[in-house]
C-alpha cells in the first residue's frame, strides 16, 4: 500500500478574491450615489482588508495581521506617505502665500487660453521625459494645474488629468526611469533599443491625446486680464521645477520648496511664523485620507501576495500560450495584472521580468519589443489605479477623489490601446 501523499494547498482563487470584492463595492457605491467620484475609498479598502484577513488562509490571525501591517509599511509606502506630508505642506503654504497665483497668473500671461490644456500636458511631457519620474512630474505642475482650472473655469479633474497623462508619457521613455531600468535589465536589452520601439508605440497615442487638448481647449472661456505679477512669490515653483528638471530626489525638493515658501511669505508679509506653520499642518491635514487608503491597499495587497494570489495568476495567464502573438498578449497581461496586484509598476516589472523573459526565449519574440510591452502596460495601469501614487498624488493636491480623474485620462487609455494594436498588428515590422 502506497504511503498516502499530502496535496500541496493551492488558495489561488480565494487569494485574489479581495480584488472582486474591491471592485464589487466600488461598483455598487457608484450605482448607489449615481456619482463614482464620491465613492468612499477609505471605507471601500477598509471593508476588503478586514474581508482578505478572515480569508487569508494557513496563517494565525496574529501572524496574518503582522503580514498585513508589514504591507502597509513597507519602504515604497513610508517612501510615498512622507511625499504625501511634504507636498500637502508645499501645496497649502504655497497657496497661502500667493505663489500658486503668481504662477498662474505668469502663465496664463505666457499661453493664451485656448493652448493651457494641450500647453500643461507637453510640459508635464517634457519634464517628466527629463527627470524619468511621473510623482516628481505631478507634484511640481499638479497645484498649478488646479490653479489654472480655477481661473480660465476649465474642469479641475480634467487638467490635472492632462498633467498626470504627460507625466506617464515621459516616465515611461525616459532613459533614467526606474520603469526602463527594470524593464530592460529583465530581458537584457539595451536602454536605447527599448526606447526606439517603445517611441513607435507610444508616440501616435501623445499626438492624438494633444490634438484632442487642442479641440477641447477652444472652448476654455476668456480669462481676464492679469494684473501686475509679484515674481518673487513664483520663485519657489521656478525652483522646484528646475530641481525637478535635473533629477533632484522628490523629497529634497519639495523641502527646499517649502522653506523658500516660508521665507518668501514672511519677507512678503503674506503669513508670519505662526500662519506659516498653520498652513504646512492644514496641508499635511488634508493628505490624512489618502495615507491611510495608501496603507490600507499595501496591507490588502501583501495579503494576496501572501495567498499567493500572483503566483496563481501567473500560471493561469501562461497555461494557454501557443503563439508569437499570443505570448505578447500574455506578457502584457502579466505586468498588468501584477501592477494591478502590487500597484507599482516598478515592483510589477521586477515580479514578471525574468518570466518575460523566458517567454520570449521560448516564442522568439524580439526582445527590445520584449522590454517595451512590459514598460508601457505597467505605466498604462498604473495611471488609472484609483489607488496607485500617481491619482492619490494628484487628487490629494488638487483636493478631489482620485477617482475623479480616471474619466479624463486620455493619454494612458490610447496608449493602452495602441500598445494593444501593436501587438494585435504585429507592429513595428521590424521588431516583431
């Protein structure tokens, strides 16, 4: 008689069950509200974190619970929650002192009205493109963005939509993004062929998103005249964007900004000591939400990872791969549904890299296009993730639900689309 043998437990399904209760609530606040930009998110990922810890299973309740807060506080979190307390500071002392003013008021001097959206977008392009970093990108132009819908009445959530959409433009082709880096040493590629292909794809979806800008910014409404501008108050905005521009860590940046906000608002009699300090707390005050949602979905997704829900969705995504064509479409499901999981799409690249990569040896599929399937559908969902730090970024500056902005993403929605279309195409020729 043979020695029984004990089947390795596999709770893939139960693991990943947490992602269709988030979506399930979400869905059913929507329909109950009629307004999905006034879904509670703080309670929606509260009731699916108390939900994955009765469900995680093989584990003690203490230990599932130590597992979720060490998901709430890993490093790339406290990373995001301390730009979160900074750029909360920077935003309500600036605007306080009268720096966002200034800055709108020189731009809307610069751009007439009808170029502001398409105008923001290429420069939230160019800087992110210079600097490869979308947070550092939208902390800088975000409060100005706000500031320019307030003036010329064009839609908050759609300029700060045009914002975050360029800033993903350049994160996901610059040379010294993270998101390259990763990409290109999973697969071993160079740098520079990623960037060839990935600018063939990518490309057509920036053209169409600007001229859809350019038609919408016809009807932005005639602003007034701009009185006499105080640039002393809109040089800490010069400064941050040209600390921004050459690469300063985003945290240093926004400290200097906040000092120079300080200073210049004492020296202009806008606060004293006292108002100064009073701002920087309302601001960090208004950040309290999306810190806390920004915990709640670390631990929520530690617990699936824990489950072993990526793992299982790995293999459920390979199973059925028999072609060239079909292997890309599984490599972008892959990052997408790990960016999903993870929301980061750093941290997607890295978990799906080396499996890419194996998957190219196996169907011949052309590296450098390898490398830029993996860069741009990570950036394409990690752009429209309600609770990734790109949204809760910009929502918590401008002061709106990050669900609010999905609908006006353009630019990460036709780049989906066109990622999707080369592959379905088999485009470019040469590398497919």
């Amino acid at each position: 008689m043979r020695p029984h043998r004990k089947r390795p437990r596999r709770y893939g399904i139960l693991a990943i069950s947490p992602l269709f209760v988030l979506a399930a609530l979400f869905l059913g606040f929507s329909l109950h509200l009629g307004d999905f930009s006034r879904v509670p998110l703080l309670i929606i990922f509260s009731a699916t974190s108390i939900y994955a810890l009765f469900i995680t299973r093989g584990y003690p309740a203490e230990e599932r619970i130590t597992r979720f807060s060490r998901g709430a506080g890993s490093p790339n979190l406290l990373l995001m929650i301390w730009i979160f307390v900074m750029a909360g500071a920077f935003a309500k002392s600036a605007k306080d002192m009268g720096a966002i003013s200034a800055t709108v008021d020189l731009t809307l001097r610069l751009l007439p009205p009808e170029m502001l959206l398409a105008g923001i977008f290429i420069a939230a392009c160019f800087i992110s493109l210079s600097i490869g970093t979308s947070v550092g990108t939208i902390v800088a132009l975000v409060p100005v963005a706000t500031g320019l819908a307030d003036k010329t009445g064009t839609a908050i959530p759609l300029l700060v939509a045009a914002t975050v959409g360029g800033a993903l433009f350049g994160d996901n082709l610059s040379f010294i993004s993270d998101t390259t880096i990763a990409a290109t040493r999973s697969v071993e590629c160079r740098q520079s062929d990623k960037f060839k292909v990935n600018l063939q794809i990518v490309l057509p979806a920036a053209v169409i998103t600007f001229i859809i800008y350019l038609i919408m910014g016809q009807n932005t409404a005639t602003v007034p005249a701009v009185s006499d501008i105080s640039l002393l108050k809109v040089l800490p905005y010069l400064i941050v964007l040209l600390m921004a521009v050459t690469g300063c860590n985003v945290l240093i940046v926004l400290l200097i900004g906040n000092l120079l906000t300080g200073c210049i608002g004492m020296a202009t009699g806008s606060y004293d000591l006292n108002g100064w300090t009073s701002s920087m707390t309302s601001g960090i005050g208004g950040m309290s939400e999306l810190i806390l949602i920004t915990m709640l979905a670390g631990g929520l997704l530690e617990l699936i990872r824990t489950g072993g829900g990526i793992a299982y969705l790995i293999r459920l995504l390979i199973r059925r791969v028999h072609s060239k064509r079909g292997a890309e479409y599984c490599i972008a499901a892959l990052v997408s549904v790990t960016n999903l999981c993870t929301a980061n799409n750093t941290v997607a690249i890295l978990t799906t890299g080396g499996l890419a990569k194996d998957i190219c040896e196996k169907y011949g599929i052309d590296k450098r296009k390898c490398a830029s399937l993996l860069d741009t559908f990570s950036c394409c969902v990690q752009g429209l993730l309600p609770y990734g730090a790109q949204l809760l970024i910009a929502g918590g500056m401008a002061g709106i639900s990050p669900v609010a902005i999905i609908p006006s993403l353009y630019y990460p929605m036709i780049m989906g689309t066109a990622a999707l279309l080369a592959i379905g195409l088999r485009f470019p020729r040469k590398y497919s």
